[in-house]
C-alpha cells in the first residue's frame, strides 16, 4: 500500500458514527423520542451524522446513556457501506445500484462523497440512513452501564469507535 493510500485510509471523516448499545426497558420518555430522532430504535444500530449538524450536541448529550459515539475513518465507512449498507427493499448496496440511482462509479466515491460532506446519508432516500449491526464479537469488552472514560462502553470514545465498528460488522 502506497503513502497516499495507507494516509486516505486512516484519514477520519466529519462524520460521527453513533452506535445504541442499550435496550429499550426503562428508558425515560425524552430520551426514547430522542432515540426516534437519531433513527436509532435498536441496540446495535448504527447511524452516521454530520459532527457540525445543529443540535446533534445537544441530542448526544440526552442519550449518552443509552449510546457511544465517535468519529468514523474512511476505511471503516467503505467497510460498512460495503458489507452493511442496505438500499430500499433491503437490497445490498451494490456497484450498479449507487451508479444508476446516484451516479457514483464505486463505494468507495460514495464514502468520499459521504466523508467530505458532499451527501448526507440521513437526508438520502436511495440508501437506508440505519446500518444494523450484529452484535460485537468477543463481546463488549467493558460495562454497557458505565461511561467510556470510567471503564464502561457507554458515551463519547473518539477514535476507538473504529475498532468496535469493525468487531460489529
């Protein structure tokens, strides 16, 4: 692999990779609609956002105990559209499909397209804005109830985001 090519790799992208970890008992009501505004009704879903988005704050903040987030890197988001993403009629996202319905050559000009902004994958209707998971092998390495800094997997985890995703896909 060429310079150019390991550093477009591991190059991270606006975006944040937000993940539910927690089920659906005892959530509070504002938080559950919350939760219905990210598009996040499942454990083990997955959504991407923009981090500079109005508001997506404000909302992480509400359900840091019930999710973990951070910022996604090329690579992993090529794997995940790849190997997860889902057009309408839960088809797998394929070459032809992303050609004919959005004039992308290729998964990975639609990552690129994706990671600098120039679509927004929870505004689009030709790919599904939920990626669902399974759940992570080995399993979760830590408490599912307790924040990411204090020994848990709930919360913000910047980078290390990468790593689970991988696990998950």
């Amino acid at each position: 692999m060429s310079a150019q090519a390991e550093a477009q790799a591991s190059r991270v992208c606006n975006l944040y990779a937000i993940l539910r970890v927690r089920g659906t008992a005892d959530v509070p009501p504002d938080v559950d609609y919350t939760l219905k505004l990210l598009r996040l009704h499942k454990p083990n879903h997955l959504v991407l956002y923009p981090i500079d988005m109005p508001g997506i704050q404000g909302m992480l903040q509400k359900v840091k105990d019930w999710v973990t987030w951070g910022e996604i890197e090329y690579s992993t988001l090529v794997e995940l559209l790849e190997k997860r993403g889902r057009a309408p009629g839960n088809r797998k996202l394929t070459a032809e499909y992303i050609s004919q319905s959005l004039g992308v050559g290729s998964i990975a000009e639609l990552a690129e397209m994706i990671c600098k902004g120039d679509l927004k994958l929870h505004q689009q209707e030709k790919i599904k804005p939920v990626f669902r998971l399974k759940p992570p092998s080995k399993g979760y390495k830590r408490s599912i109830k307790k924040p990411y800094k204090s020994g848990g997997e709930l919360g913000y985890r910047g980078l290390a985001i990468n790593e689970l995703i991988r696990r998950m896909i």
